[in-house]
C-alpha cells in the first residue's frame, strides 16, 4: 500500500474505532479513554526514550556501536508519536512498539530495511564512501562487514585554532618540493 493510500485510510479506520468504542462505553468515556492513552504515550515514552539515550550514551563511552540502541530509540519515536496521536488503532501500534520484545523483533527487519535502502543508493550511484554492514542477531550477536563504494577521498582535519601547518608532512614525505 502507497504512502498516501496509508495517509487516507489511516483517519477513517481511526474514525470506525471510536465509533465501535463508543458504542459499547459510551462517548464520554470513549473521550476520556482516548486523553489518557495518549498522556500515558507521552509518559512512557519520556522514560523510554531516556532509558534509550543513556544506554546509547554507555554504549558509545565504552567505544562499541549503539546500533542497537539508536534502532530501539527510533522505533520508541515511531511508538510512543503513534500514542500520542488520539486513536485507538494507533495508541495500540504505538503501545506493541514500546515493548522491548517486540521491538528485539522489528530491529533486524529494520537493518535489513536499512542495508537495503543504503545497497539501492550506492549502485545507482547516489553516494560513495565506506559501507560497514552491520546485522543484530536477536541474541545480540553483531556481525560487522566493510567495504568501499565508489571514490573515498581520505583527508586530513584540524580543531579550529590549530595551525594546519603543523599537520604538514616532514621534510623528505612524498609531494615535498626539494
């Protein structure tokens, strides 16, 4: 289904929801059912988001990849968005989303989603640079491959302040004049 038929659907399957709902209980308490949905998304997805964020942050201080982590954190965007948004169709996506097993399942069909993408972009020559395939097992398992699509330039930088005659090579380096 295209990206716009979603967009179209989506309201009206949202719409017969709360009218079933509010069939069996009744409109005020559909109303408040759906307010406290979404203030419980916003809740929860604060402290997993933060809980997210500062695994990610330990992650990158122990010098590993927070691939795992950055993936829960982009899935507990796209749940806890989807129960902030009043319906009950999308409050229970979001609520599935902001479980830990179910998002341990959704991360490799994201990788694989992503290395997808990225493996598109490079033959049709969209981008260069240096590709680390990375995939997740779902015991945690990660399994890391690198390789180099079109032309890698490698250069030099310097910290604004620096001199970058300082990062010039020796007398004698190749590409000195004598």
């Amino acid at each position: 289904m295209s990206w716009l038929a979603l967009v179209l659907v989506w309201p009206v399957v949202e719409l017969v929801a709360a009218v079933v709902v509010a069939q069996q209980i009744g409109v005020g308490w559909t109303l408040l059912v759906l307010i406290a949905v979404s203030v419980l998304g916003g809740v929860v997805f604060k402290r997993t988001g933060l809980s997210v964020w500062r695994r990610a942050n330990a992650e990158l201080a122990a010098g590993r990849s927070p691939t795992r982590q950055l993936l829960d954190g982009a899935l507990v965007v796209v749940g806890g968005v989807a129960m902030l948004v009043p319906g009950f169709v999308s409050g229970a996506f979001g609520a599935l989303i902001l479980l830990p097993p179910v998002r341990a399942a959704l991360r490799p069909l994201l990788l694989g989603w992503m290395a997808r993408r990225a493996t598109r972009a490079a033959r049709s020559g969209r981008f260069s640079g240096v590709v680390v395939d990375t995939v997740v097992a779902a015991d945690g398992t990660v399994r890391r491959r690198t390789h180099t699509v079109g032309e890698v330039i490698d250069s030099e930088g310097w910290e604004v302040g620096q001199d970058p005659r300082e990062l010039r090579p020796g007398p004698g380096a190749p590409g000195d004049a004598p």
